[in-house]
C-alpha cells in the first residue's frame, strides 16, 4: 500500500478503501521507508469511515474477515 504508484496517486484515504473495493482481502503496509508508528490504527479509521459513510458496505469487511479465517483454519492456524 505505501508502494510510489500508489501513494503518490491515491494516498492512504483514497487507497485502503479502493483496495477493500477491488476485493483486496488483507493490505499490506511496507512501513520501514517512511516509518508510521500510527499506519494501523490510520488505515482502520479510514476503514471505519468508509463503511459509516456508505462508501464500503460492512458486508464486505465480514466477507474479507470470513475468507480470511477460512484460510487460518485450513492451515491450522485457529481452531
């Protein structure tokens, strides 16, 4: 997510909500070159207001945490 083309073009407020809408299931945050110590709680508010404002259904949030719990169980990962 922090990649030159997507930043420079979308920046964070923009990106996250994009990804979620492209089907993107989990975002990664390379956070070393400019480091964020607040990147996660950042990228979950805009969550948050993404789907309080309409822009992303919470359906999809639940679809993204089902389909990666799905695959924690297959690995074994949870019970």
């Amino acid at each position: 997510m922090a990649i030159k083309a997507i930043s420079t073009h979308y920046g964070l407020d923009n990106s996250v909500p994009l990804a979620l809408d492209a089907g993107i299931d989990v975002l990664c945050f390379g956070n070393n070159l400019s480091y964020d110590p607040d990147i996660a709680p950042r990228a979950i508010a805009i969550l948050e207001r993404a789907v309080t404002s309409g822009l992303i259904p919470a359906s999809r949030v639940d679809e993204s945490c089902a389909r990666v719990l799905s695959l924690k169980r297959k690995a074994l990962l949870i019970a």
